[in-house]
C-alpha cells in the first residue's frame, strides 16, 4: 500500500495526532511547522511549504520541509507572493486547492528555485477567510492525483481550526490594551 493511501485509511487516528500536537501552539509560525512537518513526513513527500498571510494582501512562506527547510525551524527563504500571483496565489484567492500536472504548461507558476514540475496547493481558511496555504511541488509531471488532494484537504481543515483560534486569541489580546 502506498503512502497517500496508508494516511487516508488510518486519516483519522492520524489527524487525531496532528489536532493532538497542534493544540501546543503558541503561534501561527509554530502550526506552520507542524503541519510542513506533518504532511511531509506522513505523505512522503520531498517539499513542502507553508504560506501566511503577511495582512497587505501578500503570503509569506512561514515553514519548509525538503530542500527549501534551513538550519533550525527557518525556511532557506522566506518567498512573499502576492495574493493571485502563482499557483498558491491563485489557490489563496480562489480559497480552493489548486493542482498542477505539469508546472511547465501553466503560466501562474512561480519558478522559484526548484525543480517542480507538478504543484498542489490547498488553502486553510475559516468562514471564507484565509488563515494559510500547504503548498508541495514534485519533479514528477503529475505525482499529484484526488487522493492527494483529500489528504492535504484534511490536514488543511486539522490546521484551520488552530489557526483560528490563535487568530481571534490573538485579536481579542489586541482588544485589551
């Protein structure tokens, strides 16, 4: 049995897992580790990228799994993209995961360093709006399939719920002063 379908059959014990480390974060940084760290390892995946918003209507990439990750918790370079520009752009906007067969063929995509020649890029968002955005690249034209897109769909919805509450903890602090 194969990774993708290993996590879809155990989904639930696993994103159990996940809800169980994610509730230890203090920040949105810290989510975007767990959840870079979460998905690449459980899907096996060589990349693995974390967007946030920045709040000027941009994302900037907050965590890193593969070759993008640098020493310690600190993403090699730290991207910003503008909301509606690449694929993760695009997913950010439309606040729908966004899959890519064939990087070479599709004019949103963003060249940034790396071999990828298929993307999958899943929004995490809450009532419509955007807390984040899982993005992975392959060097294989079409590594993505529907079984990926649902894995990261749910790891994605695992970490929307954290990401929300430390969003309004975070305004209702802000509220207090």
């Amino acid at each position: 049995m194969d990774v993708v379908s290993r996590f879809l059959l155990h989904r639930d014990r696993l994103l159990l897992r996940l809800d169980e480390l994610l509730q230890q974060s203090a920040d949105a940084d810290e989510v975007a580790w767990i959840l870079c760290e979460h998905t690449g390892r459980e899907l096996n995946l060589a990349d693995c990228v974390m967007y946030l918003p920045a709040g000027d209507d941009t994302l900037v990439q907050a965590a890193a799994w593969g070759p993008r990750r640098g020493a310690g918790r600190m993403p090699e370079a730290r991207l910003r993209l503008s909301a509606g520009r690449g694929v993760v752009g695009d997913c950010a906007r439309l606040l729908r995961t966004q899959r890519v067969d064939d990087t070479r063929l599709d004019t949103r995509y963003v060249h940034d360093g790396g071999l990828g020649l298929s993307e999958l890029a899943t929004a995490i968002c809450h009532d419509e709006i955007l807390l984040g955005v899982l993005d992975s690249e392959a060097v294989d034209a079409a590594f993505y399939d529907p079984r990926y897109e649902q894995a990261f769909e749910a790891i994605a919805g695992c970490g929307a719920a954290h990401l929300w509450r430390l969003r309004n903890a975070a305004v209702a602090g802000a509220g207090r002063r």
